[in-house]
C-alpha cells in the first residue's frame, strides 16, 4: 500500500467496475461483485487487491499470487491459479494503468490564487485554476480550466495554457501556447532564447529568437528539460509526446505525436522527428535532420544523418542496429586474437 | 511576422538605415529609401520585408525571393533577382542579426522592485534596475546599471554584478562576480559548491570550496546549466563565451574568450580551454587538461589528453578527426565482409 | 586568502589544535604551538599557512614551500623543507579537508521563517531550523533540528527531513523522506513522477506513481539533479552517496551507500546499485541491472547488462576496462595501416 503521508487511495471498487474502466472482460475465478481496495504487485498482492501481468518473466509470480484479480493477456491466462479473478485485456499494463488512476486519482486542484502568488491583473484564469504559493504569472497569461500553476514557478507575459495543464513547482515558461492535459514537471523551462547568435572579433552578435514553442495536448515535459523557442520558426512539441528528466530541445526543432524521449536526450536546432519516434537515454541528434516515423534510436547514440522511417540505429555515429552489434562483435573478436 | 503576443516590431526603417545599422553597401535594385517593415525569410518575405542569405543551400529561395531587400555576400549577388535590393557584406548573418535586433530590441527593464520581491537592506542596486516579482537578493549585492533580476531568482550574499546583465527567472546565483551585458537564463545555477570531498570509510568529508565564479564581459549562461565555484583558485568563465542549456562545469575550470560550448557538454574540475574552443553537444572533457586555442571538439566526443592548439577531435575516446572517419570508415567496411 | 566578501575564516588554531582536529601526528619542525590563520596551497601559502601534499606530481612545491606547517604522508615527509612542520597522516587530503573546516566552517543557520517565505500551518519545524525568503513549505512537512530551506525552494505536503539538512535556492522536493546531514543543491527535483505510461493509440496512459524517495544520511544531490519517485517501490539513495550536478536517477533505483555519480550520469529505472560504486561522468545504465559494490565505471560508458562487484567498465556499450583499451589501440592501428 502507499504511503499514506503523500498518497490517497480511492475507492474501494468492484471488480466489475475496474473491469468496465479498463475495458477488461472478467474470467477465471470470475467474481464480479469482488471488492478490490487497492493495486498491488502479484508477489505482495492480498485478496482484496488487484494485480497485473504483463512481463512473461513474471509468470512464476502470477502461479503463486495470492491477488483477487489481475489484468491479463488471454494467451497468459492458462498459468492463472485456480481462485484468482481473471481480467482479460490485450494490454494488460494499460489496463493496470487506468485501473490505478481509479484507486489513486489526481487530487484535483483547489482553486484560488495562494497566499505570496503575484498574478498581473490582465490575466485570465479558467474556472478552478489553482496558483500556488509565490509562483508568477505575466500580463496577458491566458489559463484554461483548471490548471495547476506550482509553487514559485513563472508564466511570463502572452502564454496560453489549455484545460488541466500542471505545472509543477520551480518551472518557467514564456513565449509559448500550450494545450490541454500537459504536465510540466518541476524545473522544465520552456520558451527561453534559442542558441542564435552570430560570430564576431569583438563580441558574438546575439540573433533575435523570433518564434515560439507550441506544445501539443497531452505532452509531458520532464524535470529540469529545457526547449528553447524558435529563431524564426516555432519550436513545436506533437500530441502525447513524452519528454523525460534533463532533455534538451533547441529552437526550430519539430516533434511530432507521440514521441518519446527518455532522460539527458539532445536535440539540435531545426531538427524534425516525425511521430512515434523513440530516443533512448543521452541519445542525441545534430541540427537540420529529417528523423521518420517511428524510428527507434538506442541510448547514448548520435545521429548525424538523416534517419528513415521505421528505421532502429545504434553508437555515435549512429550506424542501423544490426551494423552495430556486427561491429562490436568484430571489435571483441580481433581485440580477444591479438591481444591474448 | 513574429507573433505580437510576444513579440513587439520596431521600424519601419529605411534600407539606408538598416544598411548603416549592419555595415553593408547597398547595391542590385539599390532603394536606399525604400522603407522596410520586418525581418522575414527568404521564401516568405514580401516587398517590405528585409531577408538574408548565408548558407549556399538556400540559393534558390534567393532566386525566387519577393524580398524588398537583402543581406548577402558580394560573392552570391549575381544570383539575385533584377528587382532585389542588395545590402553587401562579407557576413550576412551577422548582418542580419543587427538589423534585426533594430526591429526586435530587447524590452527595456522596467525599473523598480516588484510585488514579492525580498531585497536585502544592505544590497545596491544601479540606476534603472528591474527585480521582478519574488526575487531575492542578499546581503551586500551589487547591480550595475539597467540590470533585470528575474521572477524568483535568487541572487546570493556578495555577489557583483555590472551593467545590463539579464538574469532569467528562477536562477540562483552566489561566490559570483559577473561582468557586463551578462545573460543568465532561467534556472542555470552559479556558484554551489563543487563536488569536492576526501573518501572515508564512515562518511565523505566535505572539502570547503573556498574560491569563487568570474564571468567575463557577454557571456550567456545557458538555461539549466551549472557552474561550480572553485576550490580555492576561482572558476572563470572568459568574455564572449556561449554556453548552451543543461552544460556543467566542474570547480576551477578556467574558459577563455569567445569559446562555444554547445548543450549538455561536461567540463570536469581544473581543465582549462584556451580562447575560441567549440565544443559539441554531450562532449566531456576529464579534469586537469589543458585545451588549445580555437580547438573544436566535435559532439558527443570524450577527450581525456591535452588538446593542442587548432586540433579537430571527435570520439570517446577522442582522436583526430581524420582518424576518427578513417577509423569508422575500416570498421564498418570490414563487418561488412565478415558478416554478410 | 579567500574572498572575505563570500568566505569569512574563523582561527586561528595552533598547530596542535589542527594536528587534533584532523588525527594528526606532528613532526618535522615540529612547532606546536605555531600560530595558523589559514589554510592555502603549497606554492602560495606563507609561514602563518597550513598546506598539504596528497598528489606526487606536487613534490616540488614541497620543497620550495614557505608554508608553516603541512599534511602529510609519512612516506613523503624526507621531501620537505627543513623548517615545516609536518602533521603526519595517511590520507592528507582528508586532513586537509578537516582543518579547512575548522577554517571555514558552514555558518550556522539563521533560525526563523523569512519574509515571503510560506509555511504551511500544519508543518513542523524543528529547533534551529532557518526558512529563507519566498521558500514555500507544505502541509504536514516535518523538519528536523537546524535545516536550511533555501530562498525560492519548495518542499512538498508530507516530506520528512533529518537534522542540518540543507536544502539550495529554488529547489523542489516532494515525496521524499530525507536523512540527517543531507545537502541538496540549486535546483536540485526530488520525487517528482517517475516516466511511467502505457502506451496507446490514442494518448499514453499515465501509470500513477505511487513511492517515494528516501534519502540517506551525509548524501549529496548535485544542482540541477533529479530523482524520481517509485512507481510502487521506493526510489532509495543510500547513506553518504554523493551525486553531482545534472544527474538523473530514474524511478524505482536503488543505490547502495558511499556511491560518487559524477556529473550528467544517467541511471534508468529499476537499476540497483551497490556499495561504493563510481560512475564517471556522463555515464549511462540501462534499466533494470544490478551493478555489484565497489564496481567502477568509466567517463560516457553505457552499462547495458550487470556488472560484478569490483569490476571495472569503459565504453558504450561498456567492456571491461582492459578489453577497451586492446580495442582502441588495435583499431587506431589497423586504421592507421589502412589509411596512410
């Protein structure tokens, strides 16, 4: 169970209802009416608890839970002990996922400007906006409906934030509009000056950074990532794109839906990412790239050139992942003959 | 056109003007009274709008530009349509980061201390300073003129800062001494402690850091970034210098004049860079190098010896960049033979 | 000396006060009695100084020292001038680290809640505790005796903080249960969400993050660095690990006690750490590994499968050391051959 001293558990529900939310169809020991009063793992899991599998590696677990209910793929279900309600899903791990929304809901905001908040008086704030203690919003900020300004973060003058956005505590925006449901987490700064200037004898010649940063509905920005604002051209963050811890997105560069960029993640300027593209960790690309749909780029990478659709690369430079493991194994193999 | 949300457009300027402004000799259609109302790009401006051409690659957009005027080089003019107005200069961009500096001039500061914000009894601050709201500022700091402490910044004790530096929301910074016309962006933390302790068995044993951070004159401090103070000797950071978002830089670190360290790059404690450095984006350079003057260090390299003077590396390992190609080049070649 | 307008040195101390101090045996000269007003390096410091050798490389400043007295190892002690007192100990550096505290203590904190500062009615501070200007401290909060809450930092409904904990400017915490002696940098986010989310056609699906963070006693978390909170599990930073700057400590990690994470590390969720493990800066773990005590691993390596205690890494992906250096020089030779 969660710590009680940062976390509220909901509920209880039934499993039939759990069932209904997550779209999942009841089996097995098959009690519907089963009171569940909170998620849990399937090694610690109790009976009124509900469970997940969704890692084969964890089948063993599943064979010796004692769980009330699970989510779990039809394939899986065979390995199910004989008393455990079954919740049939193709995607069990989403299906956990909505099910422990419901038992652990965001707490929703509680309206009002908080004591030390400096809101300038041309602002608008959406019906049951909350800001936070000392945070600051600029002249012409516009909020949609309920949103979460945190604690001594800063909106500056003209952002518009749609319905739901939180941001979390120590966070800065500016220059830049913002659709519905995005989380901005702790320390993001989004909208600053692009890395433009101009070189010079004397003293670099600093280049106007004229455009914006738009992010799409549903975008996370993790903690402490920074994406600066087009020179010209907007920076622009694609629907449901995921951006994880210390990423950073230079100006111009465009992101299309459902992203995801894992933590320490560099991208340089007017670089374009189409949709469904995933980066692992520290992975970085050079500026003016075309990166397809859905291609997959491996930790710590370094792509310089231009990356097909689909296409998976690994190593700096990036190489396609079957070159790379090739050439590792060359590289251990000569190294283990000549050396030993 | 820039966004009025964020953006406020000076002008109109005439050509004549504007070529003054950037030192350029106006030439091909040659309106020196033609009155230009923005800066746009090539393939979008309209006859009162003044565009600019640098990289080769965006020849034809000059071809077929409706542009009132442009900045080019001498050499790219006969590719010019007849009704164009040249501006001539042997460098373009810079050319047109002045002018469009006259049409976007940073807002002034508008002095004063705002609403929440704590300034120490015993600081001074110059004429025309802005410190906005929830800003704090120490005991004993010092604001040259026309300076602007951003929303929930935070300036140390003793800290010293000149003319018209702009430090961005939610900063820290203390042991600083800052030079003129310095940019600090919003959340780039100055003058902490380095990672400085003596190993033992029962616990580390901090070492006091007992030195400071010098900035020099136009230095920009990226968004995120961090720069430890010295251990005893200072940390300094020379006029000019760039320092993209997310950059660390270890204590004692000494950085000359006009070096560029593009995001993410990592500079570990005592290492040294001469004037002109280019470090890519993710490098890392080890503690205690020396680095040459106008070294360029390519990104994601990994440098680990003295770099001499001009010196082209890249790697991690990083070696001369020739060997570096030739290096990935034979690698690749020779997993192409063995594997298929 | 050390700026007095950031540093204030507090002494002097005898010889003998600081031999006692740091464990010390006294030799050479052998004054006792000798009056010491500060500490500073050996090719500066004059008769009234206290120097010390750790690195070799420093010999020869050792006998052209005008210092006073110095830290020493036996093993060095033939090297020194003859009128220096000698305070004798196997680990000078940790000496010296001593009786620069002694030198520069911390100052102590100024008890009391700033102007500006927001302190929740329900929090409870204890003995000592000082809340810098504009900080912002949350419901339920619990601080031990003599914390620091740093200007603009923001501690979150329910965290729980040791003893002399120190927490930077505009920092956040949240979900965390900190130690005693704890020090958290500017800017430094602690328990903010883990990057959790089913995927989904239509938008990811948050997976709620239900742990926490716990920190243990004499730990250090760098500027800029973040730490997420566990999904379910704890996110666990063991005692007197110390972390650099721009770290990023994914959900669900454990990390024994005594580890160093140098600068911009990655360590991605569910990874477990041992005791006294060194990871170089910028260094990567995939998720999900086991990295055995006293494991040591490279400058930019990339950890991808687990690691045995003791063992020591380089390179993405990352090899044994020694199988690391036969690649590169074998590649720098076959490339070499080939090429000219």
């Amino acid at each position: 169970m969660a710590d009680p001293r940062f976390h509220t558990v909901a509920g209880p529900f039934t499993v039939a209802e759990l069932a209904a939310r997550a779209g999942a169809a009841i089996a097995g020991a098959a009690e519907a009416t089963r009171i569940l009063v909170d998620v849990a793992p399937l090694d610690t899991a109790g009976p009124d608890h509900l469970a997940f599998l969704d890692n084969a590696k964890y089948v063993d677990a599943l064979r010796r839970t004692r769980a009330g209910a699970a989510f779990i793929h039809p394939d899986k279900a065979s390995a199910a002990p004989a008393g455990l309600t079954l919740l049939l899903t193709p995607a069990p791990y989403r299906a956990y996922a909505l099910a422990a929304q419901a038992f652990y809901p965001d707490p929703p905001p509680e309206p009002g400007v908080a004591p030390g908040a400096i809101v300038d008086p041309t602002a608008r704030l959406g019906p049951g906006c909350a800001v936070e203690p000392n945070a600051v919003i600029g002249a012409r900020v516009e909020l949609g409906r309920a949103c979460v300004i945190g604690a001594n973060s800063v909106i500056g003058p003209g952002c518009v934030l749609g319905d739901e956005v939180r941001v979390g505590p120590n966070a800065s925006l500016s220059y830049c509009i913002v659709g519905d449901r995005v989380r901005i987490y702790p320390g993001a700064r989004i909208g600053q000056d692009g890395f433009g200037f101009a070189p010079d004898p004397v003293r670099p010649v600093k280049v106007p950074q004229l455009g914006r940063v738009i992010i799409g509905d549903d975008v996370e920005v993790g903690a402490n990532s920074t994406i600066d604002r087009g020179a010209g051209p907007d920076t622009v963050i694609g629907a449901g794109t995921m951006i994880d811890n210390l990423v950073q997105i230079g100006h111009n560069v465009q992101i299309g839906r459902g992203c995801v960029l894992v933590a320490q993640v560099g991208i340089s300027g007017s670089t374009r990412l189409g949709d469904f593209v995933m980066i692992g960790g520290q992975g970085g690309l050079s500026g003016h790239l075309t990166i397809g749909n859905g291609a997959q780029i491996a930790a710590q990478s370094g792509v310089i050139s231009d990356v097909a659709p689909g296409e998976k690369l690994m190593g700096s430079p990036a190489v396609p992942i079957r070159v790379h493991h090739r050439q590792a194994l060359l590289l251990r193999r000569l190294a283990t003959k000549k050396g030993e």
